[in-house]
C-alpha cells in the first residue's frame, strides 16, 4: 500500500501508475518479490485468479516474463468500470482540474455581472468567465494533463434567482 501511495505521489496527475516504463516500484531488492497481504507469491497464482482480481478492480503487484522489476496490474477505484472516476488518474486530473478553476474564479467571487434585459447574462459576461475558465486549464494542457479543454456556460441561467453561475 505504502508503495502504491509513493507511486501515486512521484507520478504526474495523468500518469497510469501501471505504466511499465516509467513506474517499476522495485530497486531490485525492495518491492522485488511479488506477493499478495496473505503471503501468496505473485508467481504461484494463477492468471485465472489474476484476471479475476483484476477484473474485481484490485490493485496487486505484478511481474512481468523477461523483464526485471514489479509493477501494479492498474489504477483501479472502488467503482464501476464506466466511470469516469473508475482510475487513480482520472481522479486526480479532474480534482486538479477543479482546484484550477476554484483558484482563477475565486477573485470574481461576488464580482459586478451584467445581464440581458431579460435577466440573462451578456455575451460579455460569458466571454469573461468563460476566459478566466480557459486560462485556469491552459497549463494542464501545456502539461499534457489534459488532451484539450472546454469551458461552456450557459446564457439561458438566472444567476439573478439561483445566485450561481454554473460553469
């Protein structure tokens, strides 16, 4: 367990922790031998029982044939295949992404909007926060955090009812 959370602290926020090439946790003696909490080697499981833990969403250390180290079999989370939060780093991208956006909106916390007549926002008004949203994830792209971005806010909301803008 110890392993995996300095895995998942030394990796980037996109990175797969199972990435072969880049996150062997072996030095070739600590972390070397694969093996399960219960004390069951690594190499004396079967892929039967392999493919069910993984299918089960387990994380678990592996070997890998003609090739030294040991690595996790993924970056499962305690949910469902098809959710968008079902890896480590889907996570870890999306709360990043969050944080980013919390910290570029936060100055414009109960800043002035201006309005349509009929109480919808301006082309402006979504043009500003729309920018500040961009430039809050500019960087993960940079990064190659994230593949690309997309900022939308509705005109139709009534900020002036709910007193949220929803981004």
């Amino acid at each position: 367990l110890g392993a995996v959370l300095g895995l998942v602290s030394a990796s980037k926020v996109s990175d797969d922790i199972a990435w072969i090439g880049a996150y062997n946790i072996s030095n070739g003696i600590e972390n070397d031998t694969a093996a399960f909490s219960n004390g069951v080697l690594f190499s004396a499981t079967s892929t039967a029982q392999l493919n069910a833990l993984n299918t089960s969403r387990y994380i678990f250390l592996t070997k890998q044939t003609g090739y030294a180290g040991t690595w996790v079999n993924d970056s499962h989370t305690c949910t469902t295949f098809a959710s968008d939060y079902a890896y480590i780093e889907n996570n870890r991208v999306i709360d990043k992404a969050i944080r980013n956006l919390r910290s570029g909106y936060l100055p414009s916390l109960a800043s002035p909007i201006t309005f349509n007549a009929d109480g919808t926002l301006t082309d402006v008004s979504v043009a500003y926060f729309t920018g500040i949203g961009d430039q809050s994830l500019d960087q993960m792209v940079r990064d190659a955090e994230i593949s690309a971005k997309s900022v939308t806010i509705s005109t139709t909301q009534n900020v002036l009812s709910t007193n949220k803008l929803i981004v």
